[in-house]
C-alpha cells in the first residue's frame, strides 16, 4: 500500500497582515502550525519566505522543501511553550563552549586554534561584557559565574523566534559564542562554520577526507545557515543595534 500524501489544495499564497505581526493565506485560509495554531511571525519578510514555500509547492506537498515554514511551526508549538528552558539549556553551553577547550599537542593545531578561537573570545569579552577562558584538554573546569550570568541574561533576551533559530546556530556549532558571533555578524557565515570545524578540517588534512562526514557536515552548514537566515528575517535590526 502506498503512504499517503498531501496534495497542493490551493491556487495562490499570499501574505496578510495579523494583529501580532504576520500571516499566510491560502486562497484566502490561513495556514496553521501541526497544533492547529495560527501560523504567525513577526515580520513580513519572514512571512514572504513561508509563503513562497507554499507558493513553490507541486502536486505533492513535500514538507523537505519547507523549511521556514518547519521553522515557525517549531517556533510556535514547542519553542512558545518553553522558551526559558530551551533558553537555559542553550545558556548552558558557554560553561564548556567548543571555543575554550584547546588540544595540547600538536604545535601546529595548538598554534591554529589560537589563531582562529582567541579572536573570537575577546570579542565576546568586548561586544557581550563576558570573558570565557580556554583550557588545555577535555576534562571540563568551570567558566566564571558572572561571565556565564551575562550570557544567560543575553539568550533569555531574544524572542521566541530568535531563540529558534539561535537554538541551531549554538547546537550545530557546538558553541553559545559562535551562536552570538552569527547574531551579531561578526563574520560570514561561511566563516564561522569553518572556525567551528576547525579540528574536523585539521583531521581531514592530516589523514585524507571523509566523504561521508563531509557530506554530513554539508548537511549540518545548510542548517546553519538557514538558522542565520531566520534570526536575520525574525530582527533584522539586532545585529545593527548591538
């Protein structure tokens, strides 16, 4: 027996305006979350990438193709409902943030880790008012309580859209600062992806490529950078007005 699957029902989509922001309508219907919830965004440019998804939709819905729309459904049915606890747990990666923990042999990995990860902490020193502290091997040692306060009050601060798209940006990178460092677009997202894979890359180049990790890893960038992209469209005046 074949799985069933939803067919494209609808002529047009097409962006209308909601008392708390923004929605998308179907000839008219207005598209709703898995819940049954009135799918709502903040902004109008982010309801124009959830309505070109439906826009672009053929015969056969395909929900792999959709990903803004993925994305506010998460947004509105799971993050809403728990947005200090996701906030929390993402809090919780500066206290062992990817950027801290150094190897320590050999020189040359040493040598680039520095390079590429020091830059990054002082300006989370400066721009986020906390100073995180590398350590040498894996065995975690606590970061400094205020500086991990500060970073904290800074994640419970983002809206519940922000803190969905932060949420991958920080579990996909392995690291709350690399999180911030994309919010506030400190480099290019290419960039930071690459810092983040800095042992991956390092490994690569020692021992030869690993096509199926690179193509997992191909897969995690695309979730990466679709996660910039929706901070981007959920404030598009945060990184300005940091």
């Amino acid at each position: 027996m074949s799985e069933w699957k939803a067919k494209r029902f609808w002529t047009a989509a097409e962006v209308t305006e909601a008392a708390d922001g923004f929605a998308v309508a179907l000839d008219g219907r207005p598209v709703k979350t898995p819940a049954k919830r009135d799918l709502h965004v903040p902004t109008r440019g982010l309801a124009e990438a959830v309505a070109a998804e439906w826009a672009a939709q053929g015969e056969v819905i395909n929900p792999l193709e959709m990903p803004f729309t993925r994305t506010a459904n998460a947004a509105i049915d799971k993050v809403a409902n728990q947005q200090a606890e996701v906030a929390d747990m993402l809090a919780a990666y500066g206290d062992s943030d990817l950027l801290c923990y150094r190897a320590e042999a050999p020189g040359a990995l040493v040598s680039r880790q520095a390079a590429q990860w020091d830059p990054i902490l002082d300006w989370a020193a400066a721009a986020l008012g906390a100073r995180l502290h590398p350590r040498v091997g894996v065995m975690h040692a606590p970061q400094d309580a205020e500086a991990l306060d500060r970073l904290s009050a800074q994640v419970h601060a983002l809206s519940v859209f922000q803190l969905t798209a932060f949420h991958d940006l920080v579990s996909l990178s392995g690291s709350l600062i690399l999180g911030f460092a994309a919010a506030h677009d400190l480099k290019k997202i290419e960039a930071l992806w690459d810092i983040s894979r800095l042992d991956e890359i390092w490994q690569a180049k020692q021992w030869g490529q690993d096509d199926e990790a690179e193509a997992a890893a191909a897969v995690k960038f695309a979730g990466f950078g679709h996660a910039k992209r929706v901070f981007e469209l959920a404030d598009p005046s945060f990184s300005r007005s940091q």
